[in-house]
C-alpha cells in the first residue's frame, strides 16, 4: 500500500530516548534484522551526544524513515560517514532519501566538514542512480562482504559487497547533480568489462581493458531484487562478475564517476562509467585498501 500523493513529510533531528526506539523498531521492518544486528538506542544516544547526526522522516507524527551518521577520519582530513538511510516501502515514491541526504548535507556543512561518505551494493540500480547520478559522488574503494558473508538480513542473500562512496560537497560534479543538470555520454564507444547478454547472464571481458584505457563501463541488471526472487544462481554470478570488474577497475587507477540507466529495446540496465579523473583533492584510492 503506497501512502497519500499529497503526503507532507517533516525532515528533523532526533533527539528524544523514544524517537531512537522507533529508529530501532524501524531497521528490523524496513531491513528484515534481527535484534542483534540493530544500531540500539544507547549507541544511537552516546553517537548523537558527541556530534552525530540522527534526522527521522515524519508524516504528521509517524516516523517513515531515518538517516544516520557519525564523524570519521580518511586520508587526512575529517568526513561525516551517513551508516544507515531507510524509508518505509510505501513512501519510496516520495523523494524522502533524497530530502534526509539533503538535510544530512545541510548539518555536516555546520559543523565545518564539506565531505560526506557511505556505502551501497553497487548491484542496486536505484540506489547507484540516486548517488552518482542525483547527488554526483564518486568512488574509488570495493570491499568484498564488507557485513560478512552471512548477513541475516533478507536483503542480504547475494553477500554484502559494498562501493564506499564519497560526496564532495564543493565541486563542481556535486554542484551541477544538485541544481538538476542532466548529463549525457554516448556510451557505445566506451569498453565494458561486463556486459549483459541476451540471455540475462553477464559476459566478462579481458581485465587488460581496464589497464589499457581511459574509461570503462560496467553493466548491472536494472533490477538484482527480482532477478535474486526468480534465480539466485544468476543474480550470484552477476555479483561474482561484477566484484571481478569492480577490483580490476579500482586496482588499475579508475574510479567510478556516473552511472547511466538504460532503456534499449531488447534490454533495460545500468550502466557505471569509470575513469582517471583524480576527482577532488586527488581523492586516490588508498594503498592500505581491503583487497
């Protein structure tokens, strides 16, 4: 059941004993985890005390979704880490995630950090288009089973590699994402290193190619959650390829700058370019980085 078209939602701290309790209650509904994987409130509480940033989404008084964060260090200078965004199923046609990371961006500027960073399965076509593509973060840095390879959460059935993403709030990438300017590239001469072939199984080419060029791209399913629903044996190979291209990208020097979707007639999938722009501050990927 999909909630009101004209739902008004309230983006703010929280900050109360009873509101964290929801946050709790909200990651085992939305995420299908068992208490002992839950963020608790004292965690939250101490997190939010020493300048963490905790904002809850309301509908009138109920709260649908949630973003979580806490200062970090990496590569020499101070970053906000967003570690848990979620809305409600029936509110993900609202924009929410989108209001909660703005609201996020607004905070962590106060407190004088201009670089925010998380992570997501980079098999996720919805959540790669709204961080590369709405909000212009880049990415050099593939963990493999960062949560281990036994997660207990539904959504966690073809492991748990992560893209560690970085959000760079005053360049000029981020700037334009934000004021809404669409940006197109004609992918056709572009090498892949996976692609999908008409029977839904992805192809992996030669790694050299990620060696010997200037840019590559990459090829996701449009959608990994229906394609893990009717045959977990190919959405695993499609994470078994994908970790390979990842790895081999980000080791030769490239890092992920965008991500396209496609509708062609015979196939409809995602598509991340990767390239050799330094990005922001020379942002290379760091040599004591998880293999």
């Amino acid at each position: 059941m999909n909630a009101a078209a004209d739902v008004q939602i309230t983006i703010r701290d929280i900050e109360t004993i009873d509101e964290m309790r929801l946050v709790e209650e909200l990651q085992k509904e939305i995420w299908g985890i068992p208490d002992l994987d839950v963020v608790p409130v004292y965690h939250l509480a101490a997190a939010v005390a020493s300048g963490g940033i905790l904002l809850g989404a309301f509908d009138a008084d109920e709260m649908v979704g949630f973003a979580y964060g806490f200062v970090g260090h990496e590569r020499g200078i101070t970053v906000h880490h967003s570690h848990m965004l979620a809305v409600k199923s029936e509110y993900r046609s609202h924009d929410i995630g989108y209001k909660l990371k703005h609201e996020q961006r607004i905070r962590v500027l106060t407190q004088g950090i201009k670089v925010m960073t998380w992570t997501f399965d980079p098999l996720q076509s919805l959540n790669a288009y709204f961080n590369f593509a709405k909000l212009g973060v880049i990415a050099d840095q593939y963990y493999v089973d960062f949560y281990g390879a036994d997660a207990a959460s539904f959504l966690h059935r073809n492991g748990t590699d992560r893209l560690w993403v970085s959000w760079h709030f005053d360049t000029e990438r981020s700037t334009k994402k934000l004021d809404g300017a669409i940006q197109t590239q004609n992918l056709a001469d572009v090498p892949r290193l996976v692609t999908a072939k008409e029977t839904g199984e992805p192809f992996v080419a030669d790694p050299d190619i990620a060696r010997s060029s200037a840019q590559v791209a990459i090829e996701i399913p449009a959608d990994i959650n229906a394609m893990e629903g009717k045959d977990i044996q190919l959405a695993r190979a499609w994470r078994i390829a994908t970790r390979k291209a990842f790895t081999d990208a980000l080791d030769a020097g490239l890092i992920v700058e965008d991500f396209y979707r496609t509708g062609e007639p015979t196939r409809s999938i995602g598509v991340y370019v990767l390239g050799r722009d330094p990005g922001p501050m020379n942002w290379k990927v760091k040599e004591e980085r998880a293999k």
